[in-house]
C-alpha cells in the first residue's frame, strides 16, 4: 500500500514538474491551469504543499535569471563596459538613456506581468484545493496568499544581486535631462507670464500639470506629458524592486538642478538678493514636480488623511502652495529638504565670497541679508567664522597690504557683521586676528586718526558724503543704538516686557561668559578701533599732532570741518581728553581775528603818517598763524634768514601786535608756514605755493643771477645738506641749474633765463609736486608722537640700562611695573605697556639693547 502511495505521488510529481515546464516555457500557455488544479490538490493531499511552492517559486526565478534579467541588462552592456572618457559620448546623444531606458523597462515589466500570471494560477489551484478541504483552510490560506509577495522579493533580489555599478549613474543622469526639459519648459513659460504682469516664478498654469495626469485623457500639456512619461518609468522602476535606488536617483537630480539654479541666480552680483527668487523656483518647479509626480504614483497622500500614520512634528501645519492648495506630508518634507539645501547652497556661496562682499560693502548688503537668512536657518555661525579667518590671513593680513587697506576692511567687516549677528558673538572671533595683526604695525594709529578725520566715510574708495567722516558716521551710529536702547527698555508695558522675556534666547555657545550679552549688543565701532591702540590717550595724542600739522600749513582760516571733528571727540573720549586740540582751534579763531585787526590799523597808519616811505611788500600778503605754545606739541624748529623786505613786513606786524595785546610778544618760527610766489620769465609767470625755505632760497635769485651752494647757504644761514635737499626742488622745476662749483662739494646755481624747456604744467600740478617732495623728504611742522615719545622716555633710559646691568635679562612686563614701582618722582612713569614696548624697539634698533626667547639683555 506504502508503495503504491508513494508511486503515485512520483507521478504526480512528474506530471507538476511537466505541467510548470509547459506553463513557464518560452511559448508559456495559460491554458494548463484546468490540468493543474487537480495535480497541486493530488500533491497537497499528500502533504507536499510546501515544496510545490518552493519548487515553482524556483522555476519561476531561473526562468526570469536566464531570459528577462540577462536581456534587461544588455541594454545597458555598452554603457557599463565603456571607458570613463567613452561614457561621456553617451551623454551628450539626445535620446540617451530615455529611449533604451524604456523599452529595456517595457522588455521585463511584460515577462514580470506573465509571471505574475503564472503565479496566480497556482494560487487559483491551491484556493480549489482550500476550499474542498475545509479543516486545512486556514492554512492554505496562509501558504496561497503568501506566494505573490514571496514572488516580488525574488524578483527584486535577482535584479539586485545582478546590478551593474553603473545602473544608479544611468539613472541619475535620465533624471537630470528630463528635469532639466521641465526647467526649460518652466522658464518658458516664466517668460510668457512676464508679459502678463506675474511675480517672477509663480505659477499661473498650475492646472497645466494636472489636466494631463489621466492617462486616457485627451488634452495634455507639454509638462504634464514629461512628467507622466517620467512617472511611467519610476513607477516601473518600483514594481521591479527600485524603490530606493529610484528615489536616490531623482532626488540627486532635484537636487543637483537647485544647487545648479543657486549659482545661476547668486553668480558674483552681490548688490541683488537673491533667496526670494530661489524659493519662489522651488514651488514652481520641484515642487510642482514632485507634487504631480507623487499624485500619478498614487503616493499623494493627504496630511490630515488617517492613514498616513505617524507624523512628523515639523510638518504639523502645512500651509498651502501656489497651485498646489494643502500639500500632502511627503511633499511638506520635501519642501523643507529642498529649502534647507537652498539655504545651505546659498550660505556656503556667500562664505566662500564674504571677503569681496565685504569689499563691496554697503552696496553688497542684500548678500549680507541673504547670508543673514541662511544662517539663521541653518545655524552654521561657526563655518563662517573660520573660513573668513581664513581668508583674511591670507588675502589681507600681508606684508603687501596697506594699513589703511586693513582697517578699511576691519570697518567694513564690523558693518557687516553686525548685520549678520548684532549680539557681536562672531564679530570678536573674526575681529582679533586683525586686531593682533594691526598693533604690531608702526603706523596704525595715524592710519586709524586719519580715517576718522579724513572725510571720507570710511570708505577706502573715499566716496563718502562731501565732509561726511567715519567719526561724523559712528556718532550717528551710536545715537540710533541709544535710541533703539531707549525704545527696547524705557518704552514697553508689562505684557510686551513678558512676551520678551519668553522670546529670550541665550547667547551661542562661542560666546565669551565674561561679556555680558546687553554690552555685546551694542558694537561700538570706534571702541574696537580703540582696543587696537591700546589706549584712548594714544590716539588722541596722534590726532592732536596731526591737527597741528593741519592748522600749520593752512593757508586761510577755514576750520569749521576741524571743529565739527573736535566736537564728535569730545562726545567719544571727554572734554578734558580734548580741550588742548579746543584751545589749538581757538587760537586759529584768534589769529583770524588778530590778523584783521592788525592789518586793518597798519593801512590806517600808513595813510595817516606823512612822508612815510611805502612799504616794499604790502601788508595785505602777510597772514600769521598766532600759537599758544604751551598747549601745541612740540614745534619742528630751524633758523631761517628770510629777506630783508620779509623780515621787515614781519617786524612791523610784531610791533603793531605788542601795542594790541601788550604785554604778549610773537616769536616768529620762520621756518613754518607757506609762501604764494609768482615768478615771471620773459613776460610768462608761473605760480607756486611753497615752504618759507624754498621761498627764501628762490628770492635770493633776485639779488643776482648765481649762487654757489655754501654761499647761498650762508645767506639763508641753513646747513649745506639741507640746503642741497631743498633746492633740487627748483631743479627739478627747470627754474635753476646746477653746474660744477670750484670745489668739489661746491656746487653753483644759476637761473635759466629761458622757459622754453620749463614745465609747463598748471598750479596744481605744481602744488602736487612740491606736496610729493614734502612727504619724500619727511619734513614736518611738528614732532611726531614717536619723536615725542622718545624725548620723553630718554629720562627712563638710564633706569633700563642699571635694571638690565644689574639683573641681566628682564621681562617687557617686569620693566613695566619696575619703573612704575620706582618712578614715581616727577616725571613720574605713566606710560603704557605699547609705549615701553615701541621705545625698547628703539634702543634695539639702536644696538644699546638686544632681545632674546622675548627678555631684554644690554648689548655685548
């Protein structure tokens, strides 16, 4: 009995393997499904259901290794066996991969749909067999059902086992052509909607994407058909077992069109926002994209529709789209993704060129508004920091960078980044490598006092208001912070004091704990330019001999843009701090005063005075510049023998001014000032503004026509060096003529009594010239700080050298509080660490001092 059992069920075998064999085989006949019920039912009778499952499971997978899997891939062979250099051949073809892509797809999804069919057959007999048997129902019911699933995981994983590395490239590159088709037709019809008055990017055909997604329909868009076709291909891509190399494969491509769309619209115009624009082409291409795309797959799920689970807190409230209406939840996180990606894009574009933004400031505020935006997004403050640090020591702080140039740049970048962070976090992380650059540079405070005081706005390009300086521009700064201030904390009620406090923030992470965040917020610009020097006293002792130097070498007595400067000061560092720069204007008020006096009772005495003889030069030349010198810095002195006419009109005008202001007397510094000459040659003249010296070497020509060099500089009663440095001014006009003297270091002058061969440029171009031989020579009205630094410090030299002498090497610090220790009698020790520093540098420079592993040694 066993036996016959177990022949019949051999044979109901074979009749199973024949009947799937015919089923399967290359012709495939449906038909057999009749015979075959009764075979499965005979063979699960007997208890074999699981291996009739198995076993067409497997004929089914060889059969769709050796025929649809090995014709799919082929379509892909040349692209996948081509040379990297080859493959690019195939991007450039027009219809690549779309067509091939297509048919290798239509190829396979029919052998998978005849397969499915065959699979269904056997569910069709394993159900006949269910039902006749109703106490195994439950459980052939559990094995028929589970074969369909069971069938898509095979399909899958042969498809993947056997995938070409290539195969997620082809399909990213698909993506890329047909979104960047839809790109076009999008910004065609941009083009068109600009002809009828529609923001830029907005969607007046949004019905355009949906009237075509019915495949029977009869009208369809342009757009609506690429998207349809490119919804065919993914939705077979997920029927095969794609879903995720599919959705790579796209995303990538949306995303590489934004990155790509970024940096068409941002590009290297910083005076355009831009991230308006970028976000209005979101919703009008992506995401239309994605929204039509999502509908045809039948993924468009509607966010308050119970089966889209669980949600995600950040797309809890979606708000509407242009021609989209509600968006579904997927769509909502693709919003977000896209528009985070664009703030990041953007971000990184605008770090990458901060340092041109920050030259083209205040014209590049809107990229500064745009970078604003970004970071606030994102939160990446600190990729700023460091690649503008970057860029700064390596563009800017350079040997081959100007100091004027820097703190420019310094200005402008507080500027800006008070625009990016007002609680001025970042702007103390970027700020200090410059400031560490800048004091170790001999001429910033000059630069720092000239670009307060120069009218220029701070603008490297000197393009600011006429008379409008970066001081006159921080003073208004700091009124409207003080306002603003006023507002915020005099000015609220209870319940917006309340609502404040909740929208309290704590300061990043980055910031110092020892600066309170209310002080932080409020960038005093001028004060950062103060922490460079070191000291307010500093820059104010600068400025003080850069506004003499200024009032010395006036020409009249126009000061009102000098006392608007003065007051501006006074607001920042106190009227005792300025009242010696006060009392120096007030004596240039004076002397215009004086000066009218005077001359005005010299022409009535002349008049008045019978037989007077007329004077050889007229009063009315002469304008005298009267100093209170215990409040000027120390005057630049040299003996001078001016001409007798000169001299006399200078004698009568002191005179004159001792019976006015008796008992006061002038002591004329005939070496200051400037002189107005008109030299004539043979009916021609020229003008030039010069220094008294040159004046006087010039005029002495008039006594005869030929100097020798130490006669000459006997007359004027000037050393022979400087009088050589001096008069090569006139050579250099072709006014005078150096030949051989009868000595060796004699050298005779002579006036060319011909003009033809003489400049013959204008009063300004003269005036240009002699301003460019002052700044060669160096020549000052007045002693620089550094001067007066060294004058002062002198009396502290021989302290250094017995502290040195005694102690061998010592600290810049320990000298610092020595001499504050023991200095105390008058001049008492009152300088700055800087100062020491700067007068130490000197005595080095001097070879009195050397300097090693940072100690002070006295010199072997």
């Amino acid at each position: 009995m066993e036996r016959d059992d177990a022949d019949g069920s051999l044979d109901s075998w074979a009749q199973f393997c024949s009947l799937s064999n015919e089923l399967l085989g290359g012709d495939g006949d449906l038909s057999v499904g009749p015979r075959l019920a009764p075979v499965v039912a005979d063979l699960c009778s007997r208890g074999l259901a699981t291996l009739v499952r198995d076993y067409f499971l497997h004929s089914l997978e060889e059969t769709f290794r050796n025929n649809a899997v090995k014709k799919f891939w082929q379509h892909f062979h040349p692209y996948c066996s081509a040379s990297a250099v080859d493959r690019i051949k195939f991007f450039v073809k027009e219809h690549w991969p779309d067509d091939i892509l297509s048919r290798a797809l239509e190829d396979i999804c029919l052998e998978k749909s005849y397969q499915e069919k065959c699979v269904l057959v056997l569910v069709h007999a394993l159900q006949l067999y269910e039902d006749r048997t109703a106490k195994r129902k439950l459980k052939a019911v559990d094995c028929s059902s589970s074969l369909m699933p069971r069938y898509q995981l095979m399909v899958s994983s042969v498809l993947l086992t056997t995938l070409p590395l290539s195969f997620p490239e082809i399909l990213n590159v698909y993506f890329k052509k047909k979104l960047e088709e839809l790109n076009v037709i999008m910004a065609g019809s941009y083009e068109s909607d600009q002809h009828g008055n529609h923001e830029p990017f907005e969607s007046s055909n949004a019905s355009d994407w949906h009237c075509g997604m019915d495949i029977d329909g009869q009208e369809v868009s342009e757009s609506s058909c690429l998207v349809k076709n490119i919804g065919k291909i993914v939705r077979d891509l997920r029927c095969l077992g794609f879903t995720s190399v599919t959705e790579d494969a796209y995303s990538s491509a949306i995303i590489w069109l934004l990155k790509s769309k970024v940096y068409e619209l941002a590009g290297d115009d910083y005076r355009v926002p831009v991230l308006g624009c970028v976000k209005k082409w979101i919703q009008a291409v992506p995401l239309q994209f994605l929204h039509a795309l999502l509908t045809y797959l039948g993924d468009s799920v509607d966010y308050d529709s119970g089966s889209s689970g669980l949600k995600s807190p950040l797309a809890s409230r979606p708000s509407s789209f242009p021609g989209i209406g509600v968006p579904s939840e997927a769509l909502v996180r693709w919003h977000m993704r896209l528009e985070y990606f664009a703030y990041e894009t953007l971000q990184d574009l605008r770090i990458g060129k901060l340092f041109e933004i920050i030259v083209d400031y205040p014209e590049s505020s809107p990229a500064i508004e745009d970078l604003k935006l970004c970071l606030e997004y994102t939160g990446q403050h600190s990729k700023l920091v460091d690649s503008f640090i970057s860029s700064l020591r390596y563009r800017l702080l350079t040997a081959g960078a100007s100091t004027n140039d820097i703190l420019h740049q310094y200005v402008s970048t507080i500027k800006a980044l008070r625009t990016i962070d007002p609680t001025g976090v970042f702007l103390e992380a970027v700020g200090e490598p410059i400031r560490d650059y800048l004091r170790g540079r001999k001429d910033t405070i000059k630069c720092i006092v000239t670009m307060l005081t120069d009218g220029s706005g701070g603008n490297a390009s000197g393009t600011g208001n006429a008379g409008d300086n970066l001081l006159e521009e921080l003073n208004r700064d700091a009124e409207n912070q003080e306002n603003a201030d006023y507002d915020n904390h005099a000015n609220i009620d209870e319940k917006q004091a309340w609502l404040n406090s909740e929208s309290w923030e704590p300061d990043p992470v980055e910031a110092d704990p020892l600066k309170g965040s209310r002080n932080r917020r409020k960038v005093d610009i001028l004060g950062l330019m103060v922490s460079i020097i070191g000291s307010k006293d500093q820059l104010v002792n600068e400025y003080r001999v850069m506004l003499a130097e200024k009032l010395l070498s006036k020409s009249d007595f126009e000061i009102d843009s000098d006392i608007r400067t003065l007051e501006l000061l006074k607001i920042h560092f106190g009227e005792s701090s300025m009242q010696k720069c006060e009392i120096m204007l007030n004596d240039l008020i004076d002397s215009k005063r004086t000066n009218s006096n005077i001359k005005t009772s010299l022409l009535k005495t002349s008049q008045t005075v019978p037989g007077q003889e007329e004077a050889e030069i007229s009063h009315d030349v002469l304008d005298a510049t009267i100093i209170s010198s215990n409040f000027w810095p120390p005057i630049q002195t040299e003996d001078l023998v001016v001409p007798a006419s000169v001299d006399q009109l200078l004698s009568d005008y002191a005179k004159r001014f001792h019976q006015i202001k008796t008992p006061r007397k002038l002591l004329w510094k005939k070496n200051l000032g400037t002189v107005k000459l008109e030299l004539e040659f043979e009916g021609r003249s020229m003008q030039f503004t010069v220094a008294p010296v040159h004046a006087a070497i010039i005029m002495r020509f008039q006594e005869k026509s030929s100097w020798t060099s130490k006669t000459l500089a006997t007359e004027i009663g000037i050393p022979m060096d400087s009088l050589n440095r001096r008069i090569s001014f006139w050579t250099s006009k072709g006014i005078l003529t150096e030949s051989a003297g009868p000595d060796a270091d004699d050298h005779t002058f002579t006036v060319v009594d011909s003009m033809s061969g003489v400049n013959k440029n204008s009063i300004v171009n003269e005036r240009l010239a002699e301003y460019q031989m002052t700044e060669e020579e160096g020549e000052s009205s007045v002693a620089s700080v550094e001067e007066q630094l060294k004058k002062e410090m002198a009396v502290y030299e021989k302290y250094i050298i017995g502290m040195l002498t005694n102690f061998g090497s010592v600290s810049l610090d320990r000298i610092h509080n020595t001499l504050k220790m023991f200095c105390i009698a008058e001049p008492s020790y009152d300088k700055s660490l800087q100062q020491l520093q700067s007068f130490l540098s000197g005595l080095v420079a001097d070879e009195k001092l050397e300097t090693r592993d940072g100690l002070y040694l006295l010199k072997r």
